[in-house]
C-alpha cells in the first residue's frame, strides 16, 4: 500500500474517532497513526475536544440557560411594553375623546345673556337666551333644591367647539318654563312641591330667570311665534 499523505489522514480522523469509517479506513488510518506523531496529536486533540470537563459542561448549561432565560425576559417585556402601550394609547384616545364631547363643565354667567323675559298667552313664562362667546352648547342638566330652587346649568366639553353663524340651539334660542319643569321637580320632592324660582346656572354661579310673584310683561308676537315654532 502506498503511503497516505497526512491531509487525507486528517479528514478521516474525525470519522475514526467517533468510529463510523469503514474497516480499510480504520486500518489506513491506525498504520499511518503507528508511524506519525504529528497526526496522532491531532486525534489527541480532538479528544479533547470533544470530552470536556464535568465543570465546563455544568458551565455551559447554565450560560445556556441564562441565554435562554434573557430571550425569554425580551420576549415577555416586549409583549409587556406592546400592552402598556396598547393600554396608553386606549386611555389617551378615551381622555382626547371625552375632552372633544362628553360635557362637564359648566358655562359660567359672564357669557350669558337673558332678554325677552315674559307670560305667553297659554300661561308659560318665556325667555331668551343667548351665549356671547361664540362656542356651542351641548347639554342643560338640572340642579334643584327643596326650597323651590330650579337651576339650568348649562355644561360644555373640555374643548369647546365654534358656534356656527346664525345657528339655533342651546347657545341661542327661546325656551319657556311649563309643565315638564314642574312634573321633574315634583318627582324628586313630592307631588305638593313647588318651584319658587328659576335660575339660569348653578347653585353658585346663577342669573334670575323667574320668581313667584314677579310681575311680567305678556309676551310679545315675535316671542309667541318663536316659542310655538321651537317648544
């Protein structure tokens, strides 16, 4: 047999070492071994190599599963932050949402003008009213005491929104004070309750619409067309 250089030698030892070449492999390979040393170190070498230390081995598991825990952390905190955010994003869209619309906060007097306060042929006390800042007004809620006590507060959102020129509405109109004021405020007294007085506003900040005993003009013909047209 002609002699094997120790390049083909080395490509084999790896098969030899896990003992997977063939017979004639196996015999090339331990004759060329027998008589170089150079190509024996290298098989030593792979030996060591391959069987590492009891230490090192519990060492690299456990940098395994420091690795393997960290991707676990990454992953779970990204997917924590992608909630927080999902979170944010859902109260910041809420809070932007009810600024825009839900209405709050109450329209101080300053900016509200009450004219044409009168008795309708049918009995109903008329009045007019009209905000002079220019923004819309989107509710009337009711506030009432057991003295007789009946306020129209008037409420806005946090962000308030332009009046349209020569729009209608809450912001300007004619409204009367009738039978369903009363029917409101004897639900929550009892059916002998009465209202003394009306206020336009709350309980601290108000302007006088009405009160029992007040002498008012009968209404004039403008104001019985508007308050047929809108009430």
């Amino acid at each position: 047999m002609s002699k094997v250089s120790c390049d083909v030698i080395k490509d084999l030892l790896p098969l030899y070492y896990d003992n997977v070449c063939s017979d004639d492999s196996r015999k090339m390979v331990e004759e060329h071994l027998s008589e170089c040393s150079h190509c024996k170190s290298q098989l030593d070498n792979i030996g060591r190599e391959i069987n590492l230390p009891k230490e090192t081995i519990e060492q690299n598991l456990k940098d395994g599963n420091a690795i393997k825990n960290i991707a676990v952390f990454f992953r779970h905190s990204k997917l924590k932050s992608f909630i927080i955010g999902l979170i944010g994003a859902a109260a910041l869209f809420t809070i932007v949402f009810l600024a825009f619309t839900y209405p709050i906060v109450d329209v101080p007097t300053d900016v509200a003008k009450i004219t044409d306060v009168s008795q309708l042929a049918d009995g109903r006390i008329a009045y007019h009213i009209q905000l002079t800042d220019g923004y819309e007004l989107h509710r009337i809620k009711y506030n009432t005491d057991e003295n007789g006590n009946f306020y129209l507060t008037p409420k806005r959102p946090i962000i308030k929104k332009k009046q349209m020129i020569g729009a209608s509405g809450f912001a300007n109109m004619y409204d009367t004070f009738d039978d369903f004021l009363k029917t409101v405020y004897r639900d929550k007294y009892g059916a002998n309750a009465e209202i003394k007085a009306l206020y336009w506003g709350n309980p601290k900040d108000n302007i006088l619409i009405w009160k029992k005993g007040m002498n008012l003009p009968k209404a004039s013909e403008q104001v019985e067309n508007e308050c047929k047209l809108y009430n």
